[in-house]
C-alpha cells in the first residue's frame, strides 16, 4: 500500500481509502461527528496504528443500508 496526500492505494490499484476530511465530505457530516461515530463504531472504518482510514465503497453500502424511503414504517 502507497499513502498519496490523505488518500491510501494497495499497489494493485483496487483498493482506494480516504482520510476522515473526505469520508466526511462524502457522508456530508462534520468531521467532529465522524471522529465520534468511529468512536461508537457506528460506520465502518479501518484503524492502521492511531489513522483512521475509511473505504469509500463500504461507505457507500452503509448509506444504502442506513436509507430511509417514504411510508416504510
């Protein structure tokens, strides 16, 4: 794995993580409310010694899984 910027890349290229400003950016959060998620293990993420990473395709899934429609009770 190579680290580029906040950005992590395995060495076959399919593997893409982001640092906690982009994963919060992409979950339209403030970073603050990331970092306590991860705390309380609400979202999935990966610990590499005190980094945080997170894997933009697993991100995506917790969305779709956490997704409420209209008149699903």
């Amino acid at each position: 794995m190579t680290l580029r910027g906040n950005r992590m890349t395995s060495t076959a290229g399919s593997t893409n993580l982001v640092g906690v400003e982009d994963a919060a950016a992409i979950l339209g959060i403030q970073v603050s409310t990331l970092y306590a998620w991860v705390e309380q293990e609400r979202v999935p993420h990966i610990r590499l010694g005190r980094a945080v990473r997170f894997d933009p395709g697993s991100l995506s899934r917790w969305i779709d899984e956490h997704r409420v429609e209209p008149g699903n009770r």
